[in-house]
C-alpha cells in the first residue's frame, strides 16, 4: 500500500474519469435540463484542467503512474500517462469543453424535454469512457472504458429525433460490439501467453513469446476489431449514419473525438507492446494499412460528393480523413506517424468545426439538406464563413491546419521513396474540393430561396464554440509549434517504446 | 385481480424469504460466493415476483418508477462515495485500506458499503427494465 498522503496533483489521474462519472449519476439522480447542463458543463470545463496539468507534468517530469485503489502495478490497475495519452486526454477534453455551452441550445431545440436531463447524462458517461480508454494502462480495464464510451454513444445516437437514428444506433450496436469482442478475444490471448494485462509489464513480457501463433492471432484479433471500432474503410459501415441521425451535439462530440481514441488504441498495441519491428517488419501490415486507407480516402471522398444531406456528407468525408491517420500509421517512419498523431487533433478541430456549422444550420432550418441551404451564406453570414474556414482546413490549404497533417504525411512519403504516395494525397485532396465547394457554391452564390431565406444566425452560445474551433483551425495552421511538437515527441515515446 | 389462493399466499410467505436470502448473499459476498450483482438480482426478482402476482400498479405503489430511477444513480454515488473517501483519507481512489485505523478492517468497510452500492444500483436497474417491458402499450 503506497496511499499515505497523496497530494491533489497526484490525484489528478483518478479525478480525469471519476468527475465525469460521478456528473453522470449526479444528472441521473436530479433529472432537471437545467441542472444536467449547468453539471455537464461544470465536469466538461474541469477537464482540459486537469488533463493539461497532466499533460504538463508528463512533459516535465516523465510519465505519470497512478496505482488505482492502491493496488499496486502490475498487479492492480494502472492509470499511465505519457506524451501520447496525454496529448489525446487533452484532445478529448477539449472538445468536451467546446461543444457543452454550445450543447444548452441545440439540445434544447432537438430533443424531447424529458430526455434532455439524461442526454446529458450519458453525454458524461461517454466522455468519462473515452477519457478512460486513453488514460488507463490496463488492457482488460480499456475494454471496460470502451464498452462504457460504446453503449453510451449508442444511445447519443439513439436520442436524434429522426426515426432512421434508432436504426442507425442498432447498426452501430451490432458493428461496435463485433469490434470490442474481436478486441476482447485478442487480449485474452495476450493474456494467456504473457499471465498479465498491464501494458508496460505485457510490453516486457511478450518478447519471449512474439513469434508464436497466439500471438499473431492476438494482432489480428486486435487490428480488426479496433479498425471497426475507427472505421478504416471497409469496416466503416456504422459510421455514415451514425453520424446523420445522432443529434448535432453527439455528432460534433463523436465525430471529433470516438474514432480518434480507438486510433490511439491500435497505436499502444503496435508500437508498445507488440513493438513496430514485428509489426511492421516481420509481417504485412503496412501494404494492409496503405491499400485500406487510400481505397477509403478516394471511395468514400468520391461518394461523399454524391450526397444530398450535408451531415451524411461530412461523415463519408470522416471516414476518408481516418484513412489520412492510417496512412501515417502504415508509414511506420517518425514523421509518418507525427503526421498520424498530429492529424488526430487537427481533424478533431475541422470536423468539430463544421458539424457545429451544421447544428447551427439545423437549429435554423430543421435539417441539412444541401437544397434547403440555397444561398444561406448570404442570411447567416458569420456561420457559413466558419464553414468555409473549417472547409479550406479539410482540403489543405496552406495557412490551415489540414496542410500542416498533409505536409507531414507527404513528407513521410518523399522519406519513404514513396512519390507517388505524396500525388495521392494530393488527389485525393482535390475531391475534397469537390464536395466542400459544392456546399460553398450553394450557399454563397445562390439567390436565398426556400427555408433558407427566413434564416438568421444561430445564438451566440452556439455561434462562438462554433467559432472557436474555425479558428484554431488557422491558429494551429499557421503556428503548428505546439501541435506538431507534442505529436513528434508522442511520436518518439511510440518508437522508444515501454520496454 | 384475482389470482389463485394459493400463489398469492405462497407468493406472500417467499417474499420476506427472498429478502433475507438477498441480504445474505449481500453480506457473505465478502468472503464467499456472492456479492452486490447477485444480491441485486436477487433483490430485484423480489420487486418483479411481487408485480407479477399483484399487478404493476400495486408494485408500482410499493416502489414507483421515480423511485427505482432515483435507486440506478444512487448507488453508483455510494460506490463512487466510497472512492472519494478513499481520496480524502489521503489514499487512492477506491483505496480502502485507509478508511478505517488498520487496512484489514478499511477493507472490509470498503468492500461492504461498495458492494451495497452495487445492490442497490442492480436491483433499480432490474426492477426498471422490468417496469419499461410490462409497462408498454400503458
């Protein structure tokens, strides 16, 4: 028992998902709007504190150990935080803090008052499951957190007020479930051929054991079900409309912040525990990872340019930028991934961004059908201009932060020797071009016709997290020094290792 | 509603049983098989025995919708309570062994009012998803 006297700051890894957690029951248990709001945003505000100071103290001091219950490691559950997790609790956080003030209106508008109390509710239970599943060093512990994060977006999902979002959560349900089973059965095999769950303890032992079947096995078992779990193209069939139907809320939430811990997940696996020469070297994962990820950067891009609903939209263009965050993995070089780790935060930016534009639309006119927004540029000016700026993000233009991912990938291409990688990035960019400047001609150059010409812009509460985000997407762009630092230094803990 | 003679009395003579036997398995959890999940259950098919004998409104007089709602959270609030203690008394999170002078008899208070969180937070949860299925088309 090492629990005599700890200090707040050492406290700080439990408090990251206990007040998230105890926000939840206490939402549950008064069941006023008003009050799971005024709790939601309290935890959701608290949060980037807390995981800032970790973040600060992993960057000072080393990483950070917390032996939960008192148990100590490997015995007990660890919480560890490194650069990596660290970076990703910030990530999560963040977005949490952005979208709540933003959430009290739109939620207002497009959920049964009854349910709201509860929206938020599981809405923490959610955020405690992703803070959870990037903070703990526990493998079995991480399957518990994302069960936790899963069942709770099914019902974020389940709560939009279209009847397809029932449908939408049951698909997500059975996919999601397939994919923590897979994820599940593959560390029972870790289990069984190393007798530990923790990963730093696993990471030691595995390398008497690596080249045996279990093992491969355990790798495959791993990378399919965390691939259905960040929708690496072919397993991405959940996630279109998941997105559509989910509330505006769920959808900024999810959308920027869901896949991108299960891409942090996969990460942990292959380079601290099954350790990148045996996955990358030994085995065929990199020309796996490059071929699924650029079939779903130009597939589901291509498809997104033929949408009618511009939420359905942006989710298939999500599906092509989780193909970008592969395509560093599958680089496997230092800048490959710093580009990976560092498009996990700035595609978290643009997408919250413009499904937040989306809300805002929603909340206006009632839905986002591409030709209800006929010239709703020119009535809700300072929305659409977010948009636009988030929109030039997602295709890469110079001065965003969708060029400074791009530059890093397209760089680790050239490293590589791989120049025709580097054109197809590019290629793909310009379909981006298509289906954004298709939303941006119809907003902007079209006479206001139909719902959109009664429109007005959304309230303030909703305009400026919306806001905040298109412009981190320029601050980040133009002064990539911390973003892109944290990732290139996340990225040399992965190659340094746990051993 | 009339219902046979001897179900209904039957039924009445198990019900203080059934109780009992959930208490037990609560507090013998600590060191033997059992524990919070299994004496929620336990407790919860002592709710649903008795709404499916009676009828839902009778049960729902006994304990209502809001109470069995309010029972879900309250329970994870004693569990997460119980961590907070663990904090306060200066140890980890769900750290019993501070709670009381010596960590043996910290751990046994620690188990036994977590696991009292996990009865009552079961037993709500069963007796709710009881209610919404007998309670649709109301």
């Amino acid at each position: 028992m090492t629990g005599e006297g700890l200090t707040l700051a050492q406290q700080l890894p439990a408090l990251q998902i206990v007040l998230p957690l105890t926000g939840a029951a206490l939402c549950a248990l008064i069941d006023r709007r008003n009050v799971g709001w005024a709790i939601a945003t309290l935890v959701s505000f608290a949060m980037p504190v807390i995981s800032v100071m970790l973040l600060i103290q992993v960057l000072t001091t080393g990483p950070v150990s917390y032996a939960f219950g008192g148990w100590e490691p490997p015995y007990g559950i660890e919480y560890r935080v490194d650069v990596i997790n660290g970076f990703l609790l910030v990530l999560i956080s963040l977005m949490g803090a952005v979208v709540m003030p933003y959430a009290r209106r739109s939620v207002a508008s497009e959920i049964a008052e009854n349910k709201q109390a509860w929206f938020y509710c599981v809405y923490l239970l959610c955020l405690a499951g992703l803070l959870g599943m990037a903070i703990t060093g526990d493998a079995f512990n991480a399957f518990v957190f994302m069960e936790v994060s899963s069942l709770s977006m099914y019902v974020l999902i389940a709560l939009g007020n279209d009847r397809r979002a029932l449908v939408a959560a049951y698909q997500y349900l059975i996919l999601g479930t397939i994919g923590a089973t897979f994820y599940v059965i593959g560390v029972g095999l870790l289990f069984a051929m190393t007798g530990t769950l923790n990963f730093v303890d696993m990471a030691e032992r595995i390398v008497a054991v690596e080249q045996t079947r279990p093992v491969l096995a355990a790798l495959a078992f791993i990378t399919v079900g965390m691939c259905l779990k960040l929708a690496l193209f072919p397993l991405h069939v959940w996630l279109p409309n998941a997105y559509t139907g989910a509330p505006s809320v769920a959808t900024v939430f999810i959308a920027s912040t869901a896949t991108k811990v299960a891409v942090y997940l996969l990460l942990r696996y292959y380079y601290s525990i099954f350790g990148a020469a045996f996955v990358f070297d030994d085995l065929p994962v990199t020309p796996i990872l490059l071929i699924l990820s650029l079939a779903g950067m130009f597939v589901a891009s291509a498809v997104a340019i033929f949408q009618s609903n511009i939420k359905r939209m942006l989710a298939y263009s999500s599906v092509a930028q989780i193909g970008y965050i592969t395509l560093g993995m599958a680089e496997a070089t230092r800048l490959g991934l710093t580009g990976s780790i560092v498009h996990l935060f700035n595609h978290a930016m643009m997408k919250g961004a413009l499904f937040m534009v989306m809300g805002c639309i929603a909340y206006r006119i009632g839905n986002c059908r591409l030709n209800n927004m006929a010239g709703i540029g020119r009535r809700m000016p300072v929305t659409m201009a977010a948009f636009v700026i988030a929109g030039l993000s997602l295709i890469g233009v110079p001065g965003t932060v969708g060029f400074i991912s791009k530059w890093y990938l397209a760089l680790a291409a050239f490293e590589n020797g791989w120049w025709w990688l580097a054109f197809l990035i590019m290629g793909s960019s310009f379909l981006a071009v298509i289906y954004i400047g298709r939303v941006i001609e119809m907003a902007w150059f079209r006479e206001p016709t139909g719902p959109a010409a009664e429109a007005t812009e959304p309230p303030l509460s909703m305009l400026i997290p919306t806001w905040i985000l298109a412009g981190a997407c320029i601050v980040f762009g133009l002064d990539a020094e911390m973003t892109a630092g944290v990732a290139a230094q996340a990225a040399d803990a992965l190659f340094a290792g746990l051993r | 509603m009339r219902v046979d003679v001897v179900l209904r009395v039957v039924t009445k003579l198990l019900l203080p049983f059934i109780l009992l036997f959930g208490l037990y398995v609560q507090f013998h959890g600590e060191i033997g098989p059992g524990g919070g999940f299994q004496a929620g259950v336990i407790v919860g098919a002592c709710i649903i025995l008795y709404a499916i004998m009676f009828g839902l409104d009778r049960a729902m007089r006994v304990l209502s919708v809001t109470a069995v709602e309010k029972m879900i959270s309250l329970g994870v609030l004693l569990y997460l309570g119980t961590g907070f203690a663990g904090m306060v008394m200066g140890g980890e999170f769900l750290n019993y062994s501070v709670l009381q002078h010596d960590p043996v008899h910290g751990q046994h208070l620690g188990i036994t009012l977590i696991e009292l969180g996990v009865l009552v937070t079961v037993a709500g949860t069963m007796v709710a998803i009881f209610y919404a299925f007998a309670g649709r088309g109301r």
